[in-house]
C-alpha cells in the first residue's frame, strides 16, 4: 500500500547517509571527532606550528655578512635582550602600561557593567550595548588616528583647555598618550565579559546579603566582586595581551621614546631582517602572560567558572 | 539559644495558646501594583509573638509579593507594615529585624557552609568571639555540624534547605519568612522537612511566616493560614476553621476537595471523605442523614482510599472518598454506570455563606 511506502520506519531503507547517522549514534567518540577535526587541524597546524617555529627560530642566529640565518643553537640572542641598556627597558615600558590600562579599564568598565546587568531597563541596555560596541565597527587606525588628533600640541584637547584659559596639556606622543588610548581600544574587550558575569549571578544573592544586613559595600566585596572576578580575570586577559602586543598605537601616539616590544620584533623582521632576535624578544610577551595566568589562577581566579 | 528573648515557652510546651500572644507583625491596608496590574490590594493581617503563619495561595494571588514587602524587597504602594509596633515600611532590608529563607536557597557558591551562617553575624558586628560558637550552634539545630567546611556545590538539596535555615535564624530575627523552602525537594524529603521545621520553630520560637501552595504542607503546619486569590486575603484562620467552615467555594477547593451542591437556593458543601457509597438503599434515620441515588461514572484505586464518580438525578457530580479498610471494600460491590446509593450525615454538610 501506499501508505506503507510512506512510512520511513516501515521498511529498512539502505542509504550511506542513514548508516553514518546511525554509526555516530552508537560511537560518540565519531562524532566528537568530526565536530573537532577542522578546529583542531587548523589549531595544530597554524597556529600551534608557527608558534614552535617562533620559539625555535628564537635560538637560532643571522650570520652577520650573509644576512642568512644560521640553524646551530645559541642563547645569543636573550643575552643581547638582557645585557642591552635598551630592550630590558622596552620590555618593562610594554608591561608596565599593559598592566596601567587593564587597571584603568577594569576600574571604568565595572560600574557600566554592572548598571548595564542589573539596574539598566531592557532599552537603556541596548542603547548602551551599541555604544560599547560601536567604536569596533570602524577601523582601529582610524580611531587611534582621532585620538592623534586630540591628544597633539595643537589638538582638540589643547584647543579646549586654551579656550577655558588653561595651560596647554603635553600628553601627545608620551606615555600616557598610550596609556589613554590604550585604555579606550581595549574597554568593550573589558565590560563584556564583566558583564556576562555579573548578569549571571542570581538576583537572590543580592536580596539575601541585604537580607542578611549586608548594605551595599559588603554585597559588593563580598558577594558581587568573588562572583565577578572570573569575567574580570577574562577581561583583563584581553586587554593585557592586546597591550603587550600591540605595535601601532605607540607609532602613531607614543612619538619616538615610545617603542613597545611590538615595534622592536617589527623593525628586526623588516628592516634589520633578524628574524631570530624578533623572536626571542617575542617570547617575552608570551612568558609574561603565562606568569600573569598562572598567579590569576593561584589566587582563584577560574574556580568559580 | 538562652540569649534569644523570644524564646518564652519550654521547648516541651507542645500545645501553643497563642490567643493572647502580643501581635507582632502588623499589615494594614496594603497595596501593590506592577505595571497596571494588581499584585496585592486590602491586605490586612495581624500574626502573633511565636505563630506559624501560612500563607497559602496559587501562583500570581500575591503571596510572595507581600512576604517580599515584609522582608523589604518590595515596596507597597499604600498601607503600612509594623514590627513591635515600629513602623518598617520604608527601612531597607538590611535594617529590618527579619530574615527570609529563599526559595532557591540563595547560599553564596563561593563560601563555606560555615562562612555562609556567618555572614549576617559578620555584617550585624557580632564579636568575632562569639562567632563561631553561634555558627556551631545553629548548624547543629539543622544537623548540619560535620558539613561546616563543605560548599554549597558539595551538598544535596535538602542539605543545602537546611544550610539556609541555619543562615536565617543564627541572627535570631523577631520574624522568619520562608518563600516556599520546600517547593524543590521530593515528597519523601519535604514531609521530613515539614517536621523539622516545626520541631526548629518550636525550639527557637521565632515567629514564621510562610509562604507555600501546596495546602497539605499548610494545614499540617501551620498556627493559622491566610489563603490567597487574586491579591486579597479570602479568609483566615486556623487549619481546622478554614477546612470546616470555608468562606468561599474557592478556599473550599483550595484546602483540600470539595463537592459543591446547589439545593433549595443555597450552595452546600459537602467534603468527599463525609460521604458513604453502597450498592443498596442504606437504612439510616432521616432525620439526621441525606440519602440519595445516582449512576457511578468512575472508580480510581488511589491507595489509601478508593475515588468514586457519582452522578446525581440533578445532574451534578459527586465525588467521594472511601477508605480502603481492611476487609470489606464497596469497589468489589459496585460496578460502573449502574446505579448507587449515596448518604451522608446532615451535620457534614456545610452552608457556604451567600
């Protein structure tokens, strides 16, 4: 009957595609594997690859007169990092501001996040969703660039403090010049993981700390921040290792005494075509940051994940 | 718990005469509206020194919304709310003498069982000192006392019910809210619980307030029950009170089933266990019995009891209850959509006021 044939169950139909579905269904193991295959080849091979051939190359050298690069192991090049009077001072100029501006965003990004999770109307907290995130929608030089155009000696900074009879302010192209501008690039990759962990922690939390006598600064130390703290952890992950490795806001807003680690690795592999010293001095960016995560997670950071 | 200055009956005083207890807590003409509609309205009520106070209503009748006015989660549109006789309506939560056991518990993940009783000591400035003898003295109320150092994640559910009781009272607040405690934990558990707390009620004497739908949890409870419906009180009293003489058709449903008749102009209420089934006329005095016949419909085993189905000459439908006694049963007598009998004494019977 007609009926019969209409029925899927009804009668054992040999398709490739019916015995694959059926063949993951009894493995999951295949099926994990094909959801991982593309991931984690591309993870393997791109990524992981060209960070070994990073680190491997860092022990490597440049034969001086050739320009070609010799493959016999040396630690030559982390004993020019140290015993230099200037790359030990780039070094800490990077870190120190990448550790300046994750300190400044996460001091401004937490109150916004936490009217934007908890006391902003659905509306407000759209509204403020775009505003957050519009500055990622244009491009990163020309933000940057805007910045240049306030921050100079005749920008509209100086312009505003002239105009109210202040002395004209010498931040364009110094330290916190970057310190400034690193710390608007980087405050959405703040407030949204802040916000992601605030809003997930539950209204009655808050109700039982004022239940319980609890007035707003002991809800926020003691129940709001140690909830808190793994979107903190996640976000200041972003703003530090973007810091540490950017090299085009110190260009274009730091001026000449400026340089981060970034510009070094950049002007080695360019212009100097050392490539082994470009990577050694790359290394340090990543052993900072594996120090960083490794006291972040001594202190509990990720235990309430 | 000798520091406690509720605590003026022995523990053993099983019978509580709370008739003549001072009033307590004290709502007077309440209301509260979210968004053009009406959370609760015309709440009045009086709960006394030491009462278990059930509030007892279907979802969205406003009982939550009023224990969350006392606990100050809230605030009330109109009308006052009183403790003692001081005006609390517009003190935040944390300066009111009261505490609330949280439906979903509410325990903070990231501290320990012991730092989660600890917290209203540490923000009220109890002594250190004195602190972890408190906190010891309340989980052993709760039975708690080896789980002192666990976390919440390492606890059961009812565990985790007794670890938020244990938070709430250790502070001694003059009034215990509980937002349906038991309303996640299995049939077993919550009847464990239901002995519990009132075995912990006794012993602390700390007036409760209660917030529950399920009416069997409320009658077996509570001091006395103010039912809820649509943001009003419908009535008050004492579990035998409210089951006996119901004001409404809807507290008569509420608290337990009810067959509702229409004779002689008026509505009778007559409880399904109150009423006999045979398979003959029964011979009973007419004076002071109710015989009538009609056709079974169903007969469902439940266990303890069997549930008939009776459809009466009137139309209406009559349900009862007959207990399933050792021996002689009326379920082997009686077959479906053949006619009964059915009887019940004139005193069971109860005129629902117009």
């Amino acid at each position: 009957m007609a009926l019969d044939k209409a029925l899927p169950l009804g009668e054992p139909q040999q398709s490739p595609l019916r015995s694959l579905a059926i063949a993951v269904w009894r493995r999951p193991a295949l099926g994990a594997s094909a959801l991982l295959a593309g991931p984690m080849g591309w993870l393997v091979l791109i990524y992981l690859a060209a960070l070994a051939t990073l680190f491997i190359s860092a022990f490597w050298s440049v034969n001086d007169f050739t320009g070609e690069i010799v493959h016999s192991w040396t630690l030559d090049n982390f004993r020019q990092l140290v015993e230099s009077s200037v790359y030990p001072h780039i070094a800490l100029r990077t870190i120190g501001i990448a550790f300046a501006v994750t300190l400044t965003d996460i001091v401004l990004a937490f109150p916004l996040a936490y009217f934007m999770a908890r006391i902003a109307r659905p509306k407000l907290r759209a509204a403020l969703f775009a505003m957050v995130l519009l500055p990622l929608w244009s491009s990163y030089l020309a933000r940057v660039y805007a910045w240049r155009l306030i921050l100079s000696h005749d920008g509209v900074l100086n312009w505003f403090l002239l105009e109210l009879g202040l002395p004209r302010a010498h931040i364009g192209y110094t330290n916190w010049a970057m310190w400034i501008v690193f710390s608007y690039i980087w405050l959405p990759f703040m407030v949204m993981p802040i916000y992601a962990a605030i809003e997930r922690i539950p209204g009655s939390f808050l109700e039982a700390s004022q239940d319980l006598g609890g007035r707003g600064l002991r809800t926020l130390r003691k129940v709001i921040l140690p909830l808190a703290m793994p979107g903190v952890i996640a976000g200041s992950i972003f703003t530090f290792s973007l810091t540490l490795g950017d090299y085009i806001t110190p260009v274009l807003v730091g001026g000449p005494g400026s340089n981060f680690i970034g510009n070094v690795v950049f002007s080695n592999v360019g212009i100097a075509n050392n490539i082994p010293f470009a990577a050694a001095f790359a290394t340090v960016p990543l052993v900072v940051m594996a120090i960083y995560l490794f006291i972040a997670r001594r202190l509990g950071a990720f235990e309430m994940m | 718990m000798t520091s406690n200055p509720n605590l003026e009956s022995p523990a053993e005083d099983t019978v509580k005469s709370l008739d003549k207890a001072p009033v307590l807590v004290r709502l007077s003409q309440i209301h509260k509206h979210y968004k053009g509609t009406t959370a609760v309205e015309h709440v009045d009520l009086d709960i006394r020194q030491g009462e278990f106070f059930t509030f007892l209503g279907p979802s969205g009748s406003g009982k939550t919304t009023t224990l969350r006015m006392i606990a100050g989660f809230e605030k009330p549109d109109r009308g006052h709310i009183t403790i003692n006789g001081a005006d609390i309506t517009r003190l935040p939560p944390f300066e009111r003498d009261v505490n609330t056991v949280f439906q979903d518990y509410a325990l903070f993940p990231h501290m320990t069982v012991a730092d989660n009783v600890a917290y209203g000591l540490q923000a009220k400035r109890v002594a250190k000192r004195d602190i972890p003898d408190r906190v010891a003295e309340a989980l052993r109320m709760v039975r708690l006392d080896s789980f002192a150092d666990r976390l919440p994640s390492q606890l059961s559910g009812g565990q985790r019910q007794r670890v938020a009781l244990a938070r709430a009272i250790v502070n001694h607040p003059q009034v215990l809210l509980l937002d349906e405690p038991l309303g996640a934990l299995d049939l077993k558990l919550r009847q464990q619980m239901q002995v519990e707390l009132q075995r912990i009620q006794r012993e602390v004497g700390i007036t409760f307030i209660y917030v529950t739908h399920d009416q069997e949890e409320a009658l077996v409870m509570s001091d006395r029950i103010a039912v809820f419906a649509n943001g009003r009180i419908e009535q008050m009293g004492t579990p035998v009170e409210l089951y006996e003489r119901p004001a409404t058709e809807f507290v008569a449903n509420f608290l337990g089933t009810s067959n509702v008749l229409q004779r002689h102009g008026k509505k009778w209420l007559v409880r399904p266990e109150r009423i006999r089934i045979n398979p003959t006329k029964p011979v009973l005095d007419m004076q002071s019995y109710h015989v009538e016949s009609g056709v079974l419909r169903e007969v469902e085993f439940i266990g303890m009891f069997t549930r008939y189905i009776v459809t009466l000459s009137d139309g209406s439908t009559l349900l009862i209850h007959e207990q399933n006694l050792d021996g002689f049963t009326v379920r082997e007598q009686v077959r479906r959509e053949e006619s009964v009998w059915v009887s019940w004494s004139l005193a069971s019977a109860y005129e629902l006021p117009a």
